[in-house]
C-alpha cells in the first residue's frame, strides 16, 4: 500500500500554493505528503508549516520546511493529513492511530480545508468497522473514564509503546484505544465522548473533511464530501 499512499500525497501537495500556511499531519501517510513538500520547497515554493507532531516538526525541518505556530498565524490555509477511516459518502474520519490526535484536530480545525489523503483500503461504508476510536486523556484518573466509555459500549485499552510502557502523548496524555465497532450514529458518539470529564480529545473527526486523495491500483481518485 505504500505506493498508493505516496501517490495520494504527491496528488494532495499540488493544492498548496505560493504564499500558504499548511498543516502538517502525523503518521506514516502523512510523512509521504511533508517529503513531497519538501521537494517543492527545493524547487523554490514558499510555504510555512505547522506541524500535528514532534516527530513530524523534525521531518519538516530536515526537508526545508519554514515552521510557525497557530500562536504566530490567524489561519491555516490547507491541512494535509492521513485518516485511519474514511466513510464513504459523508468523508467522517477516524483518526489518532499516530498518536498526534489532539494537535491534528487542533490544525484542522483552525483550517480552511482539511485535506486527506489514504490508500484505498481505508475506505468503509461505517466507521469503526476496522479501526478503534482513539481517545487521549489526562493520566490522572484515567481508569475512571476507561469505565465510562466501558458504560458506552467500548472495548477499551490503554495503548502501550511495546506491550508494557504506557504510550504518551506530545502533550503528556495517555491514548485509550475504544472499540465500539461499526458506530450506527457516529454524531450521538461524538457528543456523548464530549461530555466525559478527563477525555481531552477523540479521534472521531467529523464534517471538517474537504477532499480525500485515495490512492490505489487505477491510480490516485478524488472524493468530496456530500452537501451537508
């Protein structure tokens, strides 16, 4: 699938023009799409880039890319991003299996548009069909809010870098990785994850996408969204 998701990316990077702010997603679909910038800055674009992540502020650096911060700029013009989802048809994504969930959704909702690039297999009819919900809590407490996301109806884990440390995020938060299978009524979850004291963020990222880039054998196709 690599090839499919480098040949979304270097589709996705020709929406970023001269002069632009661009955010700078996380993961390894992502990172296609910053070296593919980088090969435009090279060749004499001019860009800033606020990246989703540590790791992928360091990739931007090494491959020329200016950096800013959302405290230095008043908008993003365009966030290029991979998604772990994509329903077809509304384009809701499932994203944080990078572990950058928080700062992604930060980024892309600061954004003009929201552009997501993905191998075709990513594609489903209903999120959560192959991928848990990512959601990022504070360390404190957290076995408290594992159990009312249990009360939802979630499989819950606390993700681990290597079976026995806990992950933690940029921001120092833990990640909980829920299954609740294919979601029948993905806004109601939304809601229901928003009113959880001690959740910071979830990977339920809906209406924010513009475009999808899908890469895969035919070649790189895109989507957009339905009229909401």
């Amino acid at each position: 699938m690599d090839q499919f998701k480098k040949a979304a990316a270097e589709a996705a990077v020709t929406q970023v023009k001269d002069g632009m702010i661009v955010g700078l997603g996380t993961g390894s679909t992502a990172a296609y799409a910053v070296e593919a910038l980088g090969k435009r800055v090279r060749a004499g674009l001019r860009i800033q880039g606020i990246p989703t992540s540590e790791h992928t502020a360091k990739q931007a650096s090494t491959v020329g890319i200016t950096l800013t911060t959302l405290a230095e700029q008043t908008h993003v013009d365009i966030t290029i991003d991979g998604a772990d989802e994509v329903e077809l048809g509304t384009l809701n994504l499932i994203k944080g299996h990078g572990g950058a969930l928080l700062r992604e959704k930060i980024v892309a909702s600061a954004s003009t548009r929201l552009v997501i690039i993905v191998d075709e297999s990513k594609l489903v009819d209903r999120l959560g069909s192959h991928f848990a919900v990512p959601v990022e809590v504070v360390p404190f407490g957290w076995q408290t809010v594992a159990k009312k996301l249990e009360a939802l109806g979630a499989r819950v884990s606390l993700r681990t870098t290597d079976g026995f440390s806990t992950f933690v995020t940029d921001s120092e938060h833990y990640i909980l990785d829920c299954n609740f299978g294919p979601i029948a009524a993905p806004a109601a979850l939304n809601d229901e994850l928003n009113r959880i004291v001690g959740l910071v963020e979830h990977g339920l990222f809906l209406e924010m996408t513009s475009e999808v880039f899908v890469g895969g054998p035919g070649g790189v196709r895109t989507l957009t969204a339905a009229p909401r």
